[in-house]
C-alpha cells in the first residue's frame, strides 16, 4: 500500500558522510531552542505574576532567549544539512514550512535579542509587552517546527 510519501524517504549517504549524517545532529540539537524558547516563556510569565523578584525572572527569560538564538543556528544549519542529504532537499509542503518558519524564528530571535540588549524597554510599558509577546511567537514558532518534524519522523 502507498502513502505518497516515497520521496520523502532519507537517502543512502556514502563513506564519511555516511557516518556523520547516520547520527543525526540535527536531532541532537532539534530540542533544545524549544527547551530555551519555552524557559524564557515560563520565566516570563513568572516576571507578570510575580510580586517580587520580577526583576530577576526578566533577566532569566533574557538569559534563556540568548541561548536559545545560539543554539538556534546548530539546529538550522544540521536541519539544513538533513534536507539536503537526507531529502536530496524535496521541495515539498511540510519542507517548506519548515524552512520559512526557521527563517522567521531566527530574524525574530536575533531581533529581540539585540533589541532587549541594545535598547532595553521600560518595564510595564507598550514597548515591554511587545517584547513578550515576541518571546511567546517565538515559543508558537519552535511548536510550529516541532508538529512539522514529528510529522516527518512518525508517519
């Protein structure tokens, strides 16, 4: 019986890229700008509801939103690779959406980033929550790619 999926199907690798793709950095590194993205969310709600330390959940969620874009770049790059390889890069759907939804989580990283560092918002005003709300899209991108992969790797 046919799914439709045969050309999604991961290639053969030859000689030493055989044994670099076989282990699947990309999935080693898949997890974690959702660990990082999700602790900068959670530390972040803890700096609303919060009466005391807000100042120091704040500098968590920041410190978690920097590794979180660090690590981000691994997990693209061996997400890259993996296409490449692994796909012989299949410009089909589920591809596609994976590739513009890491584009915009890599921009919008970067951009908070350099925002909250450069140019720090006054707590408790429009420009702060705008900042949180980014850490939140950021938190919806990485579940987008995580429902995306999990489709690829359990179909």
């Amino acid at each position: 019986m046919s799914t439709g999926n045969q050309h999604l199907q991961p290639a053969k690798s030859q000689g030493l890229l055989a044994i670099i793709y076989r282990e699947h950095y990309h999935v080693l590194f898949t997890h974690f700008p959702l660990s990082f993205f999700t602790a900068s969310a959670l530390f972040m709600i803890l700096h609303f509801v919060s009466y005391s330390n807000r100042d120091a959940y704040e500098l968590a969620a920041l410190v978690m939103l920097i590794v979180g874009t660090i690590i981000l770049w691994p997990t693209a790059i061996t997400g890259w690779i993996t296409w490449k390889d692994h796909y012989q890069g299949a410009h089909v759907k589920i591809f596609l959406y994976k590739i513009r939804t890491a584009f915009s989580i890599i921009a919008l990283s970067i951009l908070l980033v350099v925002w909250r560092v450069a140019f720090p918002p006054p707590k408790d005003t429009a420009w702060f929550y705008a900042y949180a709300a980014g850490i939140f899209l950021l938190l919806l991108g990485t579940v987008i790619e995580g429902y995306y992969g999990g489709k690829l790797s359990h179909r």
